[in-house]
C-alpha cells in the first residue's frame, strides 16, 4: 500500500494486512477516480481468496469498525468457507463452528447486512458438513439461540435463528457442491424439517409474537417449501398463511410462502391437501373484489397468484376429483375474474397477465383425457372458454385517445406485449373450440357494423377484428364460411382512427392464403392495401400485408401489377417509410414481378430501378462521406431485397406442388434471367463505387450482399456473372481482405464448383483468396477474427465437395481441394489453425478450426501426419505452456478421430484450454467446457 492511502502497482500491494485492507476500502467506497475504485475491486478480490483472509477477515468484524468493513470480513469468510472448504483442516471445524456462532450473537442486535452474511457462512460451513461431522445440525442453532445470555435480548436471538435458518436452504440451492453430494445434503435438510416446522407454528400462532418475527416466519417457510417439503408436512403452516393475510405488513410474505408451497413439483401427490386450500384460496375472493374497488393492485395481484399457482399447478389433479368439481370450477371462475380485472393492462392493473397461462394448462390438462372423460369436461369447460374469449378481447382493447395519449411509451409497449400473449392464448383457445369461434366472433362484429342505430365504439370493432387476425394467422381458414362475409364487413368499417387501420391491414395480410384461393376478393381488398400503404402511421402493417399477398397471390396478381409497381415507386421516391419497410416492399415487389412474363419484369424493373441507379451513379461521383455512404446502403440495400424474391423459375411452393394453374405462369425464358440483365448493366457501376469505398466494409457488404442474394435465389441462372464477378472478387480480397467477399466466394463454390465450364474462374478465385488469407495468417490471425470465421467456413464448404465429389467420382472440386491441401498451402494453413488454436484466435472460432482439421484428417490423412508432426516439433509452438507431451497426446488424438466430428471439437477445445493455461480451472469448468 501507498503511504497516501491507494493502492499501490507494485508486488508489495499483495501484502494482505488488515490496514491495507482497510485502505482498500476507503477506495473502493470513496475514491472518486474510477480506476482507482476498479484497481482497489480487483486487489480486494485477491485479498478475500488469500491465505491471509483467515487472519484479517476476524479483525475486520471488531465491533469498532464500519458496517462496510465488517461486511468485508464476513464476505472473506464465507467466500474461503465455500469455496477453499478443503482447505480448511478437519480439527478446526468445531473452533471455527464457535466462533461464528459467537460473531452472529454479537451482530444479532447490529448491521442486518452483516448478521445475514456471518448466517451465510455458517450455512455453507453446515452443509459441508452434514450429515457425517455435523449430523444435528438444525437443531444445534436452535438450542444455542434459545438458550438465554449473552446480553442478547431474546427477540434479537429468535431474529438472528430465523435469518440462519432461511439461509440454509438459499445456500444450498446455490452451492457449487457436486450432484452426488447434493444429493445427500438435501436428504439430510430434508430430515431436519421435523425441527424447524415445530419452531415455526409456534412463533406465527403466539398472538404476542411481533409483527417482524411473523414476516421472518414467513421468510423462512418460503425458503423451505423450496426443498421440496411435503405438501402434507406443511399443510399446518400454510393454514396459518391464509391468516396472515388480512394483515397488511404480512400480505406479501404470506403470499409468497403460499405460491411457493403449492407451486412445488412434489405438492401434486397431496390431493387431500389441495382440496383443503381450495375453500380457502376461495375464502380469498371478498379481499380480492374489495381490493379491486379500492384500487389495491398489490392486494388484488397477491391474491391472483395464490389461486393461478394453485389453478396452474394442479389443475389435472383437481380435475380428477370428479366428485369435487364445483369447488374446482368456482376457482377457475375465481381466475377468470382476474382476467377481467377492471383497468387497462399495465396503467391501471398489473394482474390480468398472471392468469393467461392458465388457461394454456387447463385446456391441455382437459384435452388429454380420454374421449368420454373429455367429453364430459368440454361439456363444462366450452361456455368458459367462450366467456374467456369475451374476456380477453375486453381487456385487449385500447382505451380512449385522449387516455392512450397520456401513456408513456414504456407503458405502450406494455400493452402491445400484453395484446401479442392474448392473441397467442386466443389461437391457443381455438383448438378447443373450433369454427364455432369464428362463427361467433364474426356474429358480434356483424352486429356492430349493420346497427345503424346504436353506434358502437371503434375500439369494439378493432379488438374484434383483432380476434379474428389472431386466429388466422396460425390456423388455416380456408374452409371456414365466414371469411367471404368478413371481408365484406371489412370494406363496411369506417377507418377514421390509426390502431383500427392497423388492424384491418394485419388481418388482410392473415387472409393472404384465403385470398390466393379466392382471387376474385383481390379486386376489393387491394385498394384498401395500396391506399394505406402512403399513410407513413401504418407503415409496419400495410407494406408486411402487400408483401404477405405478393408471395401468395402472385400468380393472381398480373392484372394489377403495373398500379401495384406505380403505388410502391412513388411511395419509396416520397421516403415517408424507414428503411426496413422499404427492403420489405422491395421484397413484396419480387414476389409480384417472378410471376411476369420477363418482357413485362424487365419493363417494370426499368421504371422501378432507374432513379435508384442514376442517384448511385451521382453518389459514385462525390467524395466519399458519412451522408452519401448510408444512401448507398440504402440503395445497394434495395436492389439486394428485391432480388431475394425476384426468381421466375420458382413454378412450385415448399410442398412442390403447383401454386396455380399452368396457364397462369409466365414461361421460362430462353435468355438471361432478368436479374442477370440488370446486374450485368449495373456492373461497371458498381465497379466504381467499389473502387471508392473499398476500405469501408458496411459498402463492400451491401454490395457482395446484392450478389450473394441473387446467387442464392438464382442459383445456376446466375451463371453468365461468375467469370466477372469471381474476376471483381479476387480484385477486391486482393486489394483489402473482407470477410463479406469470403462467404460470397462461398456461395460461389457452394453452387458453382462442379460445373467445368465454370470451374476455371472459381479456382483461381478460390487459390487467389486462400493465398491471401494464410499470409494473413502468418502475421497473425488475432486482429481478423471475422476473416478467420468466414475463411474456415469457406474451407469447411470446400471440404464438403471434396466428399461429395469423392463419393461420386468427380475430379473438379477434388482438383480444387488438392490445391488446397497440397505442399506448401496445406502446411500453412495448418500452421494458421493451430496457431489460432493456441491463443491466437477467439475460443468461440474453436468450432471451425476443428470442422478443417476433421476434414484434413478424413480426406489427406498421410499428409496431415507429416504436417502436424513438424508443426509441432518447433518450441513454444503453438503455446509456451504446452509440453512436448501435450502435443503428442493431442496429435495422437487428432489423428484417430476421423468419424466423430463431436469429438474432434472436444479435443480441440480441450487443447485450446491447455495452451491459454485455462485447463483445469474453476472458470473453464463453469464457462468453457
């Protein structure tokens, strides 16, 4: 330590007295120099492991120190108690069991924070003794706190019992110990429940009992139930819960307890026992109406837990108890209260969300009984379900404008949340409860667009409306006969309010395979699309609904093609949307135009691509800054998301059946594919802007993102572009290395490299990127790990048609590979994998790395003997901490596995660890392995 009182730099800081200590501290605490605070953290932290905390942790607890210090002290001793156990020699148990329980009576009247961490520590010192040194161990703390002395007062020593009791259990379930030993360790908690349960009644029922021994009662119960004891053992205490409840300053410990006693996995064998806390929780329901009306939302929220916990956990159990089912249908009806909760969802209630999953239980629990048994619940249950259904669309409608206005942003989000979890639950009810649903829903809403004379709120009619999206967006509604009607109230609904207009638009897009059936509907619903798609509000929902109708209808969509693309031009030059709804509706537009005939798609591209390509060609030519960089990503952007979907030889959907009628697609051309066109045009240009923007990545990506993409749709149409693209590539690579030229060099292999007319260009690329990347390598690949990442990826993909064309006796891709591997290329691409092996390159690469070695080893096994025999001969090589040993192990390891790709990677990572001198340590055993 520094004489001014800071840490000093030098070894001499690691003297761990108890005035350095002290002095690193004062800080941590109070230094307002942040490094400072981190230098005094991190010696602090060597300080608590040392040898020397037995020592300094002792003087620390002195009653003359701060309650920061002391707190210092009882931390060391817990951290060398749980963590350095076997440390510690056997014949100092007892002197050390002493003295804390000596340190935790004197703190009983003092620092609660203190007091809880000396509890701590005698909690691990206890379960790392029983039950063989310390076989009574509960009952011992609760015959040395009862017995008076000390100049304790005898609620201090009951205060002081409870804290040591609750944390017991919080340390075991935290403990590192390992799974054996658990074992028996919660075994013998587990016997010493018949202990503490006696201790606890007695305190909650004494009436004389304080108000903070009853809440610390409580606590400890809850830590308890956690250990999974029984449901019956503790049937007492949880009647003496219920209680406690009415009593305000015990509500949210009582609850607690309760939902943790009853939520345990083991509590469903004590059927007698749940059937008992039924008429209980019930007993709740006048706290709970009273706590609504008052605008108690802490109160209403406890008691909902209580009967959801109950409801949730045990619904099957109680189900069965057919003679018992209106006990059991009074707390469903109890819950379904909660759900309607009065308030909107999170401003004026917080509890309505607790109960959705319920309702996911209890259907499945119902479901899953045998037909006659299920029959006779569904009998029960439908009319539930459908009162749930009118439920939830209550609560998932907006409130008035003014109100919504007033929410703060957090809180729409909120309730957007909250609106997605009952869309999820409704799609989830619909399975009970089938077309009946739909027919129901679309009744109510036929109802409020026909009455003339009572007009109903828009919000009504949107969370309706928000019903049916709900439904059809995961169910198929193409048989259902109200769809047709529906989209004639759609048209009927006066659209004057933004969240209504959204809503229209996401259930226009749920009916996009409806529609694809019943292309006669397109006609009215379209305007309503392109007519929302300028309001900037409705930016989200308009473009994902025109692109949902472009990928299902487009064969249907011809006829309306050109307003389509007129619509969507003057819309993306009035840039009223952010920049992924336009990618979106440029993806919506290749959807529509690869159901053309390719004279039309060329004609529409020409019209749709031109401004973007003359604004390219002016940003080309200015000197290059942060502005005109993003609006050529944007560009770039756009051109790639509308060759994503543009693909005229696309004739089937996933399941390879026909989508339409062949009369209604366009043939396949004899020419270039339109996109092939397009590029070829633009390829100077890009060209150029390339030779300006080669250092910047986020450009080079945006552009091989534009060819990776159309590589990807194209596949072999994209064939005249691999000479000059492979050609731009390796320029590019040559000039600044980039991992984005990797993975479309990548994709180029992946679809090309089989092919003999094309195999030229792609070897040449493939030699040309290889070359560069290992003399990257041989600097080091610690400052590249992108490149590092996509260079094996590339590799692994090489590999791979090496097998293929093994397996099927090609010779091209075999020719490929065998430049790779052969000579000096190989040999320094394994000296490249094993330097990054050795502490060169990130551990999160390790998978890659042993993805090239598996491969080398299955396919050039005689060359990857001698390779890895010299690499490893040279010292220190690949790290100073391997001995010549290590790495003969690990060859030999290498070599034999050339079946299991899993196990490879094990060694691999294994090695890794030795050669950063993590092998063996508690953080490579908690994060590495």
């Amino acid at each position: 330590m520094e004489t001014s009182g800071r840490i000093a730099t030098t070894p001499d800081a690691l003297d761990f007295t108890v005035e350095n200590v002290e002095k690193g501290l004062h800080q941590l605490y109070y230094d307002p120099n942040i490094e400072n605070k981190n230098l005094a953290q991190k010696w602090l932290m060597q300080a608590q492991v040392s040898p020397q905390a037995w020592q300094f942790c002792w003087a620390l607890l002195s009653p003359d120190k701060v309650p920061e210090i002391q707190y210092f002290g009882a931390s060391a001793l817990h951290t060398k108690i749980s963590r350095y156990w076997s440390d510690i020699p056997s014949d100092q148990y007892e002197t050390l069991k002493t003295q804390l329980f000596s340190q935790i009576a004197c703190f009983s009247s003092g620092s609660k924070m203190v007091l809880t961490r000396l509890c701590v520590a005698l909690a691990s010192l206890a379960l790392n003794t029983m039950p063989e040194v310390w076989p009574g161990a509960v009952p011992e703390m609760v015959r040395v706190f009862q017995e008076e002395g000390g100049g304790v007062d005898g609620r201090a020593r009951c205060l002081a019992l409870l804290e040591l009791l609750t944390v017991l259990p919080e340390e075991f379930q935290t403990s590192r110990m390992p799974q054996y030993r658990k074992g028996q360790v919660r075994g013998a908690l587990g016997r010493e429940w018949g202990s503490v349960c006696p201790l606890l009644q007695q305190l909650l029922r004494q009436g004389d009992s304080p108000g903070a021994v009853k809440s610390r009662v409580l606590r400890c119960l809850s830590s308890w139930v956690l250990l999974d004891v029984p449901l019956s053992e503790s049937e007492g205490l949880v009647e003496d819960c219920f209680t406690a409840l009415p009593d305000p300053e015990l509500f949210d410990t009582a609850v607690e307890a309760i939902v943790n006693a009853i939520s345990q996995p083991d509590s469903q064998r004590y059927v007698n026992t749940l059937l008992k806390l039924v008429p209980q929780v019930l007993s709740l329901q006048e706290q709970l109406r009273e706590a609504v009306q008052n605008g108690d939302m802490e109160t209403s929220h406890g008691i909902c837990r209580i009967a959801v916990a109950l409801g949730e956990n045990h619904s099957r159990a109680l189900l069965e108890q057919v003679e018992h089912w209106q006990g059991f249908l009074a707390l469903v009806n109890m819950i379904m209260f909660c759900t309607g909760i009065p308030g909107h969802y999170p401003v004026n209630e917080t509890t309505s969300s607790l109960t959705l999953t319920f309702w996911y239980t209890l259907q499945d629990d119902i479901m899953s009984f045998d037909c006659e048994r299920q029959a006779v619940y569904l009998q029960v249950y439908r009319p539930v379900y459908f009162q749930l259904v009118d439920v939830l669309l209550h609560k998932a409608q907006f409130p008035s404008d003014q109100e919504y206005a007033s929410w703060s942003s957090d809180e729409k989000e909120q309730f957007r949340i909250y609106r997605v979890d009952i869309s999820d639950t409704l799609m989830y009810v619909y399975e009970m409860l089938g077309a009946e649903l739909l027919s129901n829903l679309y009744e109510k809403l036929g109802r409020i667009l026909t009455n003339t004379e009572q007009a109903s709120s828009w919000q009504h009619t949107e969370a309706l409306l928000y019903g049916f999206q709900s439904i059809a967006e995961t169910i198929d509604v193409n048989y259902s006969d109200v769809i047709p009607g529906l989209i004639g109230l759609l048209l009927r609904i006066n659209i004057n309010n933004v969240q209504l207009a959204d809503t229209v638009m996401f259930t226009i897009g749920a009916l996009a395979e409806w529609l694809a059936d019943h292309p006669v509907m397109l006609s009215s619903v379209l305007p309503l699309v392109l007519q929302a798609l300028g309001n900037p509000d409705l930016s989200i929902s308009s473009v994902s609904t025109l692109k949902k109708i472009c990928r299902e209808c487009k064969y249907d969509l011809p006829p309306y093609a050109s307003n389509i693309v007129a619509v969507s031009r003057e819309v993306l030059s009035k840039q009223i949307h952010k920049t992924s709804q336009c990618m979106w509706l440029m993806q919506a537009l290749g959807f529509l135009l690869s159901a053309l005939h390719v004279e039309e798609i060329l004609r529409n591209l020409h019209s749709l691509i031109t401004p973007y390509i003359q604004q390219l060609e002016k940003l080309a030519d200015e000197t290059p800054n942060p502005s005109n960089k993003l609006a050529i990503i944007h560009i770039l952007g756009l051109l790639s998301n509308l060759f994503t979907t543009l693909d005229i030889s696309k004739q089937e959907d996933e399941s390879g059946e026909s989508t339409a009628p062949p009369v209604k697609t366009a043939p396949l051309p004899p020419g270039p594919n339109p996109v092939v066109v397009v590029l070829q045009q633009v390829f100077a240009l890009i060209q150029t802007v390339l030779s300006k923007w080669l250092n910047d990545s986020q450009v080079v990506e945006a552009v091989c993102a534009i060819f990776e993409k159309s590589v990807k749709t194209l596949l072999h149409d994209f064939a005249p572009m691999v000479s000059q693209l492979s050609e731009m590539l390796g320029q590019m690579y040559s000039t600044i290395p980039q991992a984005s030229a990797l993975d479309l060099t990548r994709q180029m292999v992946h679809i090309f490299a089989r092919e003999t007319d094309h195999f030229p260009p792609i070897k040449a690329l493939f030699d040309l990127v290889t070359s560069v990347t290992l003399s990257i390598f041989q600097q080091g690949p610690r400052d590249h790990p992108d490149i590092v990442d996509s260079f094996m990826q590339l590799q692994a993909q090489v590999c791979f048609w090496f097998l293929i064309s093994f397996t099927l006796g090609f010779s091209l891709v075999l020719s490929l590979c065998c430049g790779l591997v052969v000579q000096e290329n190989g040999k320094l691409l394994l000296q490249a994998v094993l330097e990054a092996i050795g502490g060169g390159s990130s551990r999160s690469l390790m998978e890659q790395f042993a993805e090239v070695l598996f491969s080398l080893n299955k396919h050039c096994f005689p060359l990857l003997t001698v390779w890895l025999k010299e690499a490893l001969q040279a010292q220190g090589f690949p790290s100073t901490r391997v001995t010549t040993e290590q790495k003969d192990t690990f060859t030999q390891q290498i070599l034999r596995e050339r079946v299991n790709k899993r196990r490879m990677k094990d060694i691999v990572k294994e090695f890794t660890l030795v050669c950063r001198g993590l092998h063996g340590t508690e953080y490579a055993a908690e994060y590495c392995l």
